[in-house]
C-alpha cells in the first residue's frame, strides 16, 4: 500500500512525527492545570478551603449533586465551606497562556504531513503497550475539531480477515460525503491504500492506529469529527496475553461504533470472546464514566449458508443466534447486547483474487460483493453520523478534547499495572472487582465522614464512647464485606482475596478514625467540666470547672517533659489552687493522673487502649457530677 512504512514500527512514533522539545513542556506543565472533576484544564478556577483547585462551575456542580455527604473536597474529602471559594488568578492567567501554546500546536499538526495512520498505541520489546500521547493529541486537538463532538468507528477481529481492507473503503466513503452515486468507490482500477490490508497470515498492525486526518460530518446544523481506528492484536493468540486483553479493554474504550469482524458464521468461540468484551467494557465503563458499548455490528464474512446477504438477511441471522443463547444459560451478557444495540450483515466471498492477491480494486471482487460492499459501507457511515456520537455514561456527549482525557486516564492505568491476565475474561474480573472494592472503600469513608459530622460538639461526642464507636463500625465492615461478596466475580478463592483486601484497608480506616475520635472525646470530656461547672453553681461552679479544665491541659505538657504520673497528679493539684477551684484541682488531677498512668502502659495509643480511658472518663465524669452539688462551707463564703 502507498503508505506502508507508516506501520511497521511498533515500539515509537510513526515518522511522519515531528519533534516538538517546546510544546513537549507546555504538555507536561498542562498536565498540572487539570480539573480533577471534568478532566480538562480549569476553566475559572478557584480555591477551596483545603487548598486544592477546581473549575468554579465543576465544584459547585459537584457539591450540588452530594447535598448529604456535605461540601467535602473530592480530592482530600476535608469538608470546606462551599462559601470560601477564592478565585485562582494566577492560575486562570497560567492556564490562558498554555492553551494559547496549545493552540499553535494544533495549527501546527493540521499543516504539518499529509493524511495517513497514525498509531496511538503501540508495543515494546517486551509486548508491553505504548501510549504515543503526541500522536493521540496531533489527533484530537486539532484547531477544526478539539471542541466538536467525536465518533469513533473501531474494527476488531482475528487477525488478517479483513479489517482494515474494509476501513480503507470507508475512509473513501468518508472522503466523499455528499457524493450520491457510486463514484466514491473509486475507479475500478485503483488500488486500495490507507491502512494496510495486505492479504496473508502475517499481521502488520500491532496495537492501535487512528487515522490521522477527522473527517466532518453535519448533524442537526453542527458539525462532527469522525476517526477511523484500526486495531490489530486483540484476537492475535501469537501475541503476549497480556497485550491482547489491554488492547481490546482499550478498543472498547474508543469506539462509539464497533465492528466485530468475523469469519463465515458467528461461531461459539466467537460468542465466547464477545461475553469477554462485554466483560470488560462494563469494567472500563464503571471506571471511567463511559458508556460500555454504544453499538455492536457483527460483519459476518465470506457468509454462505443460507446463500442469503445483506442486512435484513442479517437481522435474521441475529435472531436466530439470539433465540440458540435464550435456550441455554451461557453468555447471558452477550445475550443482552444482542437484544438492546447490536446488528448484523452478511457479506459474501469477495472472490478468489482478493483473498489471495491483488490490489484491493473494484475490478478484482466479485460482483456480488462489491454490491453489498457498497451498501454496507454506505450504510456504516450514514449510522455514524445519525445516531453514533461517543457519549459518556450518563448520556452527555463528549468532545475531542475530553477523550483525550478520558484515554489517557485509562492508559495510565494500562502502562503501570500488571494484571497477569490468562484471558479476557481474567481482565474483566478484576477491572469489575477494582471498582468494587474502590466502591465500597468510598461508602466506609462516607460513613466516616457522617460520624464525624453527627459528633461535631462535645455534647454528642461524648453520648458515644470510643468502646461503642468502634463496635459500631465494626458491624458497618461487616455488613460491607456482606455486600461486597455478592458484587465480586471470579472463583471463590479470587472473591475471598479480593475481600481480605478490602478488609485491611478498611481496617486500616477504622484504625485512623478511632485513634482520632478518642482524642476527640478526651477534649470533650474537659469540655464538659468547665460547661458542668459554670452551668451548676455560678461563678464558683465555673472556677471549679476551670480547674478540671486546666488541671488536665497542664498534666498533659507536664506529662511531656516529665513522663511520671506525679508529675501529672502535681500540674493538676496545682491548676486547681484558690478557693473555689481547690475541688477543681482535684478533679483535674484525677484526669491528669488517668492520662498519665495510661501513657506510662501505652505511650502509643492503641484500640485496646480505649477502653482503659473510656473508664476512667466516666469516673470524672462522675466527679464532675458530685462537684456540682457540693456546698461552700459558710466560713469560707465570708471570706
């Protein structure tokens, strides 16, 4: 094909790429002006009490739409008032001056080399997946369609069975647009170039190629860019196992309009590997807010019994693939596709000169062929602009400039995990079972989160022992692991794994919070003495609660320096001196002399160590109790 050399590196660029050092950088500084909520770079950003940035209106949305969980950072999940958010200045004048260094980038890429393939994601040495992130951005942030709505028009499918012969045609239909009659198919002579399609058993693509040049297209008065993506390896049982599963995980991820390519019949194995798709497109669109997959079209090639073409004879053929999948219990997942977004047609044999030789030309197929040929492509392109728009899960139509997001996202992932895949299927489960455990990790931190809001003053702090906190959340990640075990896919060996996973960082959670909160009901419980104190008796009931108070505060530093409950029982005596905060000191002395013992058997707190001092918080609050109703002897009210 006229651009062969285009595609036969798979560990770097293709070389029509031109090295950008400058805008390289501005790349890698733009990767910290980031919404972490909408993925693209800050649109008037400000600042939140915690510290972090977001778009104005991305903050606001989001607090809006968790009203109950409060207006908690999405990155740290400090709450923060939905008040104090300071407008970022400096940033928005940074992000202005990136975009604008962007925005030459794109001016450069549309001038710069002429149409061709160009690969988005290719293989290394050791088969594992390369992200050419200067190739997928020279892609989609080009000036003409950055902002437009996107459709990707992706072909999977074993290994040399036709798949990029069939998006070479495409791409002269796309060439074409508003040509009505058959000439877009080119003369009958003319070879066939774009992608390579070179017949035989050797594969020549190996990851994933976009054509490099949008195509747009008009839908209700706005424009549309189209991309064709051509992806080699994700059947390819030659190649290491763990690169095929990525990269059909990531040909779900891009396409808005799928082509299953298969060969004569839909065939179990076929419908196997479709249930493995499946699979992992309900795992990438968990993860990643995207619609699993928009629509399936199966191409059935080189079809020849009944002897019957085309896409009504396909529809057929689809019934009855689907009522064969009602009648048993297998591939329950494929059977839901089939019946909601997928259709079928039927091609026949394109004639022995294509299959075995040639160049691709009109003049070479059989005539039948070349008929239902035409339709079906006329057919893909017209769908494409109608109905085939890449949204995300919620339905909102997504630009080029948000896949690119989008994509590299899940490519970060792709490059740094190691997933030991034996199959599809394997992938699948654990992309399912990440997002689960990361689900019910989050509802913990949410319930967390409501703890701590239900606890916000001494009062109800201390209605809850930290004894009968923890008790409490303990049931919680019972009742989570529960749950978790019905959501999780996999053996039970797998399953029970990935719910020991789950169950050390919940844990590890549960550890944190509670070493927190004790804290907290000890500050409570000191609290509570100056508030018993000036409640019950006045002013003398005040200086005695004051004593409770500072007898405790200063028994804690005095505990620092000099680590002895004397120490501890002497600051709080003392913090109580005077007529009416003598009781006081008493008090505060009792407290300081139960921080110190406690510190002497445990300088660490432990969960253990809770119950300990939950004892001896109900003693002084006992004494703060009996404090209240004492009475001052009448000799020392004259004095």
């Amino acid at each position: 094909m006229g651009n062969e050399s285009t595609k036969q590196g798979t560990s770097g660029p293709s070389p029509r790429s031109v090295p950008l050092q400058n805008m390289n950088s501005v790349e890698a500084i733009s990767e910290e002006v980031v919404c972490s909520i909408c993925l693209e770079m800050y649109d008037d950003p400000v600042t939140i009490d915690c510290g972090h940035n977001f778009c104005q209106v991305c903050i606001s949305a989001h607090w809006a739409a968790n009203s109950k969980t409060g207006s908690t950072c999405p990155e740290c999940r400090r709450t923060c008032s939905r008040n104090h958010m300071i407008p970022a200045l400096r940033m928005k004048n940074v992000v202005t001056k990136i975009r604008d260094a962007l925005q030459k980038r794109r001016e450069y890429s549309e001038a710069a080399g002429p149409p061709a393939p160009c690969q988005i994601i290719g293989l290394d040495k050791d088969s594992k997946l390369i992200v050419h992130e200067e190739e997928l951005r020279s892609c989609l942030e080009q000036k003409s369609v950055w902002n437009r709505a996107v459709c990707f028009i992706s072909v999977i499918g074993e290994q040399r069975k036709g798949k990029s012969f069939l998006l070479n045609y495409i791409l002269r239909c796309l060439n074409n647009l508003g040509v009505t009659d058959d000439s877009w198919m080119g003369r009958d002579d003319e070879p066939l170039e774009g992608f390579d399609w070179r017949p035989g058993v050797n594969s020549t693509t190996k990851g994933v190629w976009m054509w490099n040049k949008p195509f747009l297209a008009e839908r209700d008065g706005q424009k549309i860019a189209i991309f064709l993506v051509d992806t080699e390896g994700s059947l390819d049982i030659e190649q290491d196992k763990e690169a095929s599963v990525k990269l059909s995980a990531f040909s779900m991820l891009m396409s808005s309009y799928l082509i299953y390519n298969v060969a004569t019949m839909l065939k179990e194995t076929d419908l196997e590997y479709l249930e493995m798709f499946v699979h992992v497109a309900e795992g990438v669109g968990k993860a990643f807010s995207l619609q699993p997959i928009q629509h399936l079209e199966f191409l059935v090639r080189d079809h020849f019994y009944p002897p019957e073409f085309g896409s009504a004879a396909g529809q057929e053929y689809l019934k009855g693939v689907i009522k064969k999948l009602e009648a048993s219990s297998r591939h329950k997942r494929s059977l839901e596709l089939l019946q909601s977004r997928a259709s079928c047609y039927l091609l026949p044999f394109p004639g022995k000169k294509i299959a075995v030789g040639g160049h691709g030309s009109l003049s070479e197929m059989d005539e039948d062929f070349r008929d239902f040929l035409k339709k079906y492509v006329h057919d893909v392109v017209t769908s494409t602009v109608g109905k085939c728009i890449k949204t995300d899960s919620n339905g909102a139509i997504l630009t080029c400039r948000r896949m690119v997001g989008k994509i590299k996202k899940f490519a970060e992932i792709m490059k740094t995990t190691e997933y030991g895949f034996s199959s599809p299927l394997e992938m699948a489960i654990t992309l399912n079972n990440t997002v689960e455990l990361e689900n019910f990790r989050k509802q913990f931190c949410e319930t967390l989160q409501q703890k701590e809001e239900n606890t916000d003053n001494f009062v109800k702090t201390l209605k809850t022992p930290p004894k009968e906190m923890k008790a409490n959340l303990e049931l919680c990640v019972k009742n989570l692991l529960a749950l978790c075990k019905n959501e999780l896919e996999g053996d039970e060996k797998r399953k029970q794994e990935d719910l020991d996973l789950l169950l050390g960082q919940l844990q590890e959670d549960l550890e944190k919070y509670i070493s927190k909160y004790a804290k907290k009901f000890k500050t409570s419980a000191i609290k509570a003495g100056v508030a018993v104190g000036a409640v019950g008796i006045g002013l003398a009931g005040a200086a005695i609660g004051a004593g409770v108070a500072a007898g405790a505060v200063l028994a804690t530093e005095a505990l620092v320096i000099l680590g002895s409950n004397l120490a501890t029982v002497a600051v709080g005596a003392l913090a109580g001196t005077g007529t009416f905060a003598l009781v006081g000191g008493g008090v505060g002395a009792k407290l300081g002399s139960t921080f110190g013992k406690k510190e002497e058997e445990n300088l660490q707190m432990t969960t253990e160590g809770t119950e300990t001092e939950e004892e001896g918080f109900v003693d002084l609050a006992q004494d703060v109790e009996q404090v209240t109703f004492l009475k001052i002897p009448s000799d020392k009210k004259n004095k």
